[in-house]
C-alpha cells in the first residue's frame, strides 16, 4: 500500500508532467459538448454554491459529490423523495467516465457504454426511459481475425481457431456457477475464498493453453480487465462470466455489441430531467467535515456547503484526493492510494479502405492494443474501436495510431482518430474498476458507511463493478437508503 509520503510524491510528480486540476478544468472546457440542460450554471460561467441560492437556508438534506451515472441516479432519488439535493460534479459536463462527443459528422463514446439485458438495474431504466438501443453485430461475428505473435501479424482461421479459444475461456471459468451460485449475492457463499490471492494470468497459467491460444485469452482478458493479466484478479472475471450465464455468446454480446442508440448522455439527461437536484458543474470538493449530524462540504474555490447526508459518487481511484474529518476508514484510503487496476486507452479510427469486418487481439505484452474491430464499414471506410493497456498513449496522434494499425494491416491507411486518456484526468485516474487480487474481500469495507457518508460508485458495486448497470445499482440504492433514513 502507498502511504501518505508517497502519495504526496506521486501527486507532485504527476503535476510537473501535467495539468494541475483546475488547469484541468479550463483545457477540457474547450472540448466539452452537450451539457445536461437542466444544470444551473454553464461552465464559462462557474458559481459556487452559496446560501443565498439554495433558498430556505445554507442546508440541503443531501449533497451528492460526483456527476457520473451512480450520482446522477443517486441523485434522482433522493430529489424524488422530496429531499433538497444538489450534485456537485468537478468537471465541466455530467456523465463521468461515460463521454459522449463528436467525431466527425457523428457522435462517439469516448468512454463506458456496453449495456446487456441481463444487466437488471440498467436495462429497467431503459424501460424506464423508453431508450432505443443500438446493434454492432460485427463485433461479435468477424470476418477476419489477426493477432500479433513475436511482433509479427498472423491471420487466424476462424472456423479451427475460435473453437479452441472459446473452450480457454471456458475452461478459465469452469467454476464460475459453484464459487457463486447467486452472481447478485457476491458473498452469500464463502466458495470465492481459495481464490481470492488468484491472478488473471495465474488461472490462465494453470490451464495449459496451447501457445496461440494462450495469447487470445491473455488478449480477452486483459482487456476486459483494462490491466495486465497479472494484475487483475480472477474473480473479477469469474463473477462477469457468472452473471452471464456461464456461456461466450452473452459474453461478447455483453462486452462489445449493444449500447444506447442516442449516447449515454440520453440516460444522463433523463435521470437528471426527472428529478428535481440542483446541478453545479466545475465544483471540485475538497473537504468534507462531519460534527453532529452536519455534513460540511468544502469545495476547492473555498465555498461551503452543509447536509444531513453526504453521497462520495466520485471514481475510488480518487476518493484519497479529498480531506475527511474524522478520517475515513484505511482500508477505504489505502485501497484508494494504492488504486484498482483498470488503466488504458479507448479509441475510434477511421481509415480510408473498406477494411471489412475484422478483429484484432494481442497479449498484454503489447501496451498500444489488445482488443481491436470493426464498427462500421463501407464504401466511406471503416471506422473501428480499440483498446489497449497504455494509457499514456497518445491516442489522437494520427502517426502514432497509424503505426500501431499497420503492425496488424500494413496496407491500411489511417485517415482520423479520436479518444480521451483517462489516464490523465484528474478526476477519473484510470478506466472502469477492475479490483486487485487481494482487494475482492474489501468490498464490503468500501461499501460500508462513514457516519452520514456513504460512498456510491460503479467501483465499489456488488455485481456488475465498473460497469454502467454497477454504477445504478449502487447509486439508485443508496439514494433509496437516504430517502428511507430522511423521511
């Protein structure tokens, strides 16, 4: 674990490689697109709360820290439940690690946005919402597939080789229906606990996978993990596979085929429409102060705001970023500080041949790409998806993403590429949650309340952590939870 010396190093270090937060702040302002209509403030013009603009006092019932999907649901609950709430979100637009822009003459997710009907809190709001959905077939049914092995492209026969790789997946997740026969119920079993110091690569070690394949799997999973498969913890995956009913086809259904047609902002928009919160935007939190049954929050450009209750909605990897009095749990900081997993980069490409409907995989010993296909294709060109373990490179270098694409498809000619290091913003640091090997038993910790705060993110949900349905399930509950306790 990192402590507090570190820590202080690491922030250091990283601010004379980049931007500070509010330097942060002001850069992304230039890009931002589509802020939610009902927030109160645009981000050119930034007003910190006040109690001459929350009306009926300086106190709300509820302040939720955090605009991504756990807040903006929080959020719609407890201002549905008639509680004063106001959310207050660092950056410049709502949405989180889900971002929604343009790429050309079309809109793109830059960030989360795989949803799957047997992901039970997203899809009701779906329902809910009536949101049409969107279909990328070619995901899941290439037409070619090339891998890389020894540096070096190698055009897979699909029909002899998917075989083989579907039954290493399989076989990675052979006990997935006896370690948790309730996927909802994490631990309603403790069948998890021989393997909670397991590895990703550790159960791909034991599998005995001829060498081609093993360099498929390796490539699966590490991608899904968003991390090196040494890095990442087995049951991570073996709960993802569990949920889904133990089978490949709602796998890759899952991970890369439907997503909601009108962006992830249309969820955003409807949570935040139908309820009633306050919305501050450019609001970073600084503090947070509890005495009594108060709640004060301090924001970074000094301002005070007071609540019954406290909802911390913001990314586990920075929930160390905020001072607490009293102090949070150690388990919460130090898990905080030392991180979870999930750090690379996400791109779209679009090149100027019709490429067809191909894959692309390599192992984690290549950082720039692991997961590569089509999303679209025709005459115009293809526009593909990618995803890669470095989230340091540089994804919007035409060159740079040219030369990664031609190591696979020398005669491809790159045209546009587009995408958003996570990595280097300050109030995400990485990607989608996935947990260490040894951080799987502290979920319960990391859900566990401090006082009048509870922390709600799709990082420290039950089932589907780091996932937009995670982000739901657990900022829909706690906000039920503040509704019942406040009425």
């Amino acid at each position: 674990m990192t402590d507090k010396k570190e820590r202080e190093d690491q922030t250091a270090s990283s601010e004379t490689k980049g931007s500070s937060r509010r330097q942060f702040m002001a850069t992304a302002a230039v890009t931002s697109v589509g802020l939610v209509a009902a927030c109160s403030q645009s981000a050119d013009e930034p007003s910190a709360p006040t109690a001459a603009n929350v009306g009926g006092g300086s106190d709300y019932d509820v302040i939720v820290i955090g605009g991504g999907m756990a807040g903006c649901a929080a959020a719609r609950e407890t201002s549905k439940a008639g509680l004063r709430t106001v959310l207050l979100e660092a950056r410049n637009r709502l949405g989180g690690r889900t971002y929604y822009a343009p790429f050309g003459d079309k809109k793109v997710e830059l960030g989360g946005n795989y949803i799957y009907w047997l992901q039970p809190h997203v899809w009701a709001e779906v329902d809910r919402y009536a949101l049409p959905i969107g279909d990328s077939p070619a995901a899941v049914n290439p037409d070619r597939w090339i891998y890389l092995k020894d540096g070096k492209p190698v055009e897979a026969d699909i029909p002899t080789f998917w075989p083989k790789v579907d039954q290493g997946l399989i076989d990675f997740c052979a006990n997935s229906r006896e370690v948790f026969p309730r996927p909802y119920d994490t631990f309603f079993t403790d069948n998890w606990k021989p393997y909670q110091e397991l590895s990703i690569q550790d159960r791909i070690d034991q599998l005995g996978l001829e060498e081609d394949v093993e360099l498929a799997v390796n490539a699966i999973w590490s991608i899904m993990s968003h991390a090196k498969c040494s890095d990442g913890g087995f049951l991570e995956m073996l709960r993802w596979w569990a949920a889904l009913g133990s089978n490949s086809i709602d796998f890759n259904n899952a991970v890369s085929r439907y997503k909601l047609d009108n962006g992830t902002s249309s969820l955003i928009n409807a949570m935040i429409d139908d309820g009633s919160a306050e919305v501050k935007l450019s609001t970073p939190v600084s503090r947070i102060e509890q005495s009594g049954d108060s709640v004060r929050v301090t924001t970074e450009d000094g301002q005070t705001l007071t609540a019954k209750r406290v909802i911390v909605s913001t990314p586990l990897n920075t929930w160390a970023d905020i001072e607490y009095d009293p102090q949070i749990s150690d388990v919460k900081l130090q898990v905080s500080q030392e991180r979870h997993v999930g750090n690379g980069n996400k791109l779209h490409i679009m090149t100027k041949q019709d490429i067809g409907n191909v894959f692309l995989t390599a192992d984690d010993s290549f950082g720039p790409l692991q997961y590569g296909y089509t999303y679209t294709t025709g005459p115009e060109g293809t526009h593909m998806l990618s995803y890669g373990l470095d989230g340091m490179f540089d994804v919007n270098n035409l060159e740079t993403v040219s030369d990664m694409i031609n190591l696979f498809m020398p005669e491809v000619e790159v045209t546009k590429t587009y995408g958003y290091q996570w990595a280097l913003d300050p109030f995400s640091k990485g990607t989608w949650c996935t947990l260490r090997p040894h951080q799987f038993a502290l979920v319960p910790e990391l859900q566990r309340p401090e006082g009048n705060i509870r922390f709600a993110t799709s990082d420290n949900a039950t089932m589907w952590r780091g996932w937009i349905d995670g982000a739901i399930e657990i900022g829909t509950r706690t906000g039920q939870i503040y509704a019942q306790e406040l009425a």
